[in-house]
DNA sequence: GAAATATGGTCAACCTGATTGACCATGTCA
DNA sequence: TGACATGGTCAATCAGGTTGACCATATTTC
C-alpha cells in the first residue's frame, strides 16, 4: 500500500505547483488567442522589476532574478532587440547603463497584468469569492512570514 | 502612477509562484539538513508516476511529464545509474522496457513525502488551520474543474 | 594625488536539459 | 506477408544558464 497515492498530508505543496502550472498555461493561452508572442517568464519579471526601479542596471537585475549578470545582459540584449527594454547612460557613472522600458514595454506589462487579472477572476468563478479572498490572505500572510521585510525574490521557479 | 504596484487584482497567480517558490526552496533545505543529495523536481515527479504505475515504459513516462521521450530516456539511465529505478525487460513486448522503482527510490520517495508534509505543517501554523483547509480546498476544487476525469499533467512549470 | 582595489559590463568557453531527426527492432493490422 | 505503427537509441543541435578573463571607470586608502 504505497504511502504516495492521492489524498494525504503533504498534498498541497503539490496542489500548488499544479495550480501555477494551470494558470501559466491559462495565461499563454490568453495570449496566443491575441495572436502576441508568448514572452517568457523571466521577462515578465524583468518587466515589473523595471517599472519599479526605474533606475536599474544589469547588475541590479541580475541580482533581483537570482542569475548572474552575465545571463542578465543576454535577456535585456534581447528584449532590447525586440523593442521593449532601452539601455541609457548612467547620468553619474560612465560605467554603468540604465535600464528603462519602452513605451511598447509598459504597454506589454498592462496587457499581462490584464491578462493576470482575467486569469484570476476565473479561478475565482470556479472557488467562489470567499475562497478567493481566503486564498489571497493566506499566500500574503506566509510571503509576509517568509520573506519579511526583504525583498521577494522573484526568481523563476527552478 | 504604474498599474502594477504591488495590491490590485491579478496579484495571486504571481503569489502563488512565490508561494510555491518558496515551499520548494523550503523543501530543499530541508533536504540538504539530512546530508541527502537534491534530486531535480522532474526525479519527483518520474518518483510519483512509477509509483502509481508500475508497468510504465519510458514512452509513458515521457508522454506524462510532457517531454520527448529521448529526454525521458536519458533522465531514466541518470536515475538507473544513481539506484533509484530499475529498467525490467518487458512480459510480452520485446521492444519495450518496464520501469520500477528500486526500493532505494521508494525510500527518497517516502522521504520526500515526509518532507512536504513538514513543508505543509509548517505552512500551516503560519496562516493557522481554518486557512489551511480553505486553501487546501481550494485547490482541490480548481483542479478538478480544470482537469476534470483527465490525468493532470505533472510536467514541471515551465 | 597616486596606487590599490572594487564594480559595471562584455566576450568567450562550456554545461545541462531539453529538442529534432534518423534509425533499428519488434508489434500490429490489412 | 507486406505495410505501417511503436518502443527505444544515437547523434546533432539549441537555449539558457554558468564560470573565468578582461577592460574601463569608480572608490578607497595611504
């Protein structure tokens, strides 16, 4: 009698990732109906990081996604090259470059988080508003637990 | 005045990947405490899958985690050569191999159950019981609207 | 100030986990 | 029995990351 089969402690975790998974997917599709290109996560991340701190280098991205700042460069070069990410000089130091979103960047980043939203009402027609609610508390209370006052990483999964 | 400050509606698929961020980071550690070496998150998943299926081929297995079945193939020999999985000649197809668990891998697998379980409990003494269960159903209730009778794809996130 | 050191960024080589494509051996069906 | 389908392998390639060396500019220290 296995002691791994369906019901059981320790389930949840497991719920989760099927869960983010679901919405992942439920997003891209989302976005493959609107015939846009399908951006990969990591953007995303770099996208809000951005819009946040619009004084960033690569080196301060680099250490917001958790990868070096090498692997950093490569993904702002790209999204550079598609038209979302500019590269400026830094007023002050002449090493440095700052990064900003284009006009066409934040433009993605409304439609994502639209998209987001959308992505969310549904799962709250499917759980129910008070569920929703609960949920939302919940996942706040323990990032809050976990994380504090520190910045939440927001690296990609694994 | 950006949109995409941190509250507003859209907020939970991001919260819910760094909930599960954090849970599998969590895991990890909990892992590393005992000395036992990280298998990927894919190892799990192929765990679980030949667990409850144990006259699985490789093409099953690589059809379930969503991957060709070359990267499954290769992922399987790791797993041989580590004495996790067994690869048995199969009863009437000559071609086909039957996978199973050796009994070292049904340990890391009751191991790693015992590890979510931990991961869970402590979830739940942070957002208190009433949360956990809410949460937990929630779960529940989404995937089975969004999978319904199907198998639900353990694929890795993305 | 000048020398030593730290830091932002790039280039290049490499690793890993995946992919596609070709192929062989066995199974299945007309 | 011949045609096609299927399980598995080998080989080449790709993508996204890594490490290491390096240059130019900043910053610190004496």
């Amino acid at each position: 009698m296995p002691s791994h089969s369906h019901p059981g402690p320790g389930q949840i975790p497991l719920q989760l990732a099927v869960v983010h998974r679901a919405m992942t997917d439920d997003f891209h599709a989302r976005l493959a109906e609107l015939g846009r290109e399908p951006l990969r996560p990591a953007h995303g991340y770099t996208f809000r990081y951005l819009a946040a701190h619009p004084a960033a280098t690569t080196v301060d991205l680099a250490a917001h996604l958790g990868i070096t700042k090498q692997a950093a460069s490569k993904a702002v070069a790209e999204l550079q090259d598609w038209g979302y990410v500019e590269r400026l000089p830094h007023p002050t130091d002449k090493r440095a470059q700052l990064l900003t979103l284009t006009e066409r960047g934040h433009d993605y980043l409304r439609l994502a988080d639209k998209l987001w939203a959308d992505v969310e009402r549904h799962l709250g027609e499917v759980i129910g508003p008070d569920q929703l609610a609960t949920l939302s508390r919940a996942l706040r209370t323990y990032i809050d637990h976990t994380y504090g006052d520190q910045a939440v990483p927001f690296r990609p999964v694994w």
